[in-house]
C-alpha cells in the first residue's frame, strides 16, 4: 500500500486557512468523483510540543492499493485541479508531497 502524504505549511491566517480547506476538501471531491460522505482519507493538525511549534500546521493522507492507482489518480485533470488549489490555499509557504510506503 502506498500512501499520499500533502503536508500544509503554518499559514499566515489559520482562520481563512481553515475555511479555504473546507472548500479545497469539497473540491476534491467533486474532481474526483468521491462521494461526498465517503472520506478514503485522512486529516491531521499537528498540535505543539515540548520542541514548540511544527513547521506543519495540517497532513493530509490517502492511502493507494499500488503505485498505477496513485499514478492514474495524481495524473488525472481532476487532481491535478485539486493540486492547483492546494497550493493556493497554501499561505504559509509552499506544500510538501510525500509519497510512502507501509511495509
């Protein structure tokens, strides 16, 4: 299994963050045909810690069932339109990407 990892740095306004997310998250979904009450993913706020603040204020994780999946998916017009708004909504600086793997 591989997974889809969007880290958002710490943005310049949290409030207008969060709400652009609401919509970025609708978006994807209209891209990409998920139905609106089905969530194939994950979302995390990293919280503070005894180091301080993480660089990274949310994480974003959907997983896929083999590296085809995630190449049609992330090379799709619909996702791509959804990688467009990410970083828009980004105001902290620019998005990470990660690709993993779970052994």
């Amino acid at each position: 299994m591989l997974k889809l990892i969007v880290l958002y740095p710490q943005p310049a306004d949290v409030e207008k963050f969060e709400a652009d997310y609401a919509d970025h998250l609708r978006l994807l979904h209209q891209k990409t045909g998920i139905p609106a009450n089905v969530k194939p993913y994950t979302v995390s706020n990293f919280l503070p810690t005894p180091q301080g603040i993480s660089p990274y204020y949310k994480m974003f994780t959907m997983p896929f069932d083999s590296p085809e999946a995630l190449q049609a998916t992330m090379s799709s017009s619909g996702m791509q339109d959804v990688a467009a708004d990410a970083n828009r909504i980004s105001t902290g600086g620019a998005i990470t990407v990660l690709i993993a793997s779970e052994d």
